[in-house]
C-alpha cells in the first residue's frame, strides 16, 4: 500500500477535477470550491477509502459529480419558487383588481339607478353595453346631440355621487373592463 499525499494527489487530479466539473456547471468559482471539497471529503473519508489511486480518484470524480448535480438541482428548485412566487403575485394582483373592479361597479349601478330614465338608458348603452352614439340615437329614435348631451349628464351625476378614490378607479375599470 502507497501512502498517496493530499499535495500529488491534488497536482494530479484538480486540473481534471475541475475540467470534468466545467463541463456540467460552466462556473468556475464554483468548480474551484466543489473539487476543493471534493479534496477535503477525500482527507476527512481517506480510512474508508482504499488506498490506491483508482479507488482514490473514482471517490473525488463521484463526489464532483453528485455536488454539481445537487448545485443543478438546487438551483432548478429556486427557479421553480421564483416563478411560483411571480405567479402568486400575479394572480394576487389580477385577484385585487378584480374586487376593486366589482366594488367600483356595484357602486356605478346604484349611482346609474338613481338617474331619470332617459339618462339612464343612454348610459347604460353607452357605457355598459358599449353602443356607440349613432347606435344608442337609432335604438332610441333620438339625436346623437341628445345621447351625448345624456351620456355627459349621466358622467357629472355618477362624478358627483362617487368618492373621489373610486372615481379615479371609474377610469381604470372601463380601459381594462
């Protein structure tokens, strides 16, 4: 039995070490640290290990090895909590919304009930329905002057009646809506 140093072991083996550990991770801090503890594995572990340069040298290439697929796998699992978590706060975001939009709209049709009816019906048709102005005149038998005169009436009610928060919502529910 040969009593192989950590110094030739080293100077023989790291440069492939590190070569074989490139070609799985392409990061060469990393590779540096995982052959170097590969190295130390080896001298803490050197009593179970036989003490010929083959078994030696299958010991650091499978600790290499396993430590650049656990760093794969870790890393695969991090990216998998990022993309869960800008997911979560995606869906959370597109859940605020949508309360704020049913509570902005519930608020509209109690304001849009209080209207005369004429007012009313064009509002509706415009701004609910989305009829444009010739349509809602034609269905209504009325001048376009007079839808828009309406839908502007029916805008100042629903301006006057709403918080000043939800009015600025008001804009926002109708782009996105």
């Amino acid at each position: 039995m040969i009593d192989l140093s950590i110094e030739y072991l080293f100077r023989k083996h790291y440069s492939r070490l590190c070569h074989f550990a490139w070609q799985i991770l392409s990061d060469n801090e990393l590779i540096e640290d995982i052959v170097q503890d590969a190295f130390m594995g080896y001298w803490n572990n050197k009593h179970t290990i036989a003490n010929n340069d083959i078994a030696i040298k299958n010991f650091l290439y499978t600790s290499v090895r396993h430590a650049c697929y656990n760093i794969i796998r870790r890393e695969k699992v991090e990216q998998r909590y990022h993309l869960l978590n800008q997911t979560e706060t995606v869906e959370e975001l597109q859940t605020i919304a949508k309360i704020i939009r049913a509570e902005v709209m519930d608020e509209i049709y109690k304001i849009i009930q209080t209207m005369p009816n004429g007012c009313q019906s064009i509002f509706r048709l415009g701004y609910l329905e989305g009829l444009t102005n010739p349509q809602i005149a034609e269905q209504l038998n009325i001048s376009i002057n007079t839808v828009k005169t309406q839908k502007q009436r029916g805008l100042k009610i629903i301006k006057s009646k709403l918080s000043p928060e939800l009015f600025s919502l008001l804009t926002l529910v109708f782009i996105e809506g």
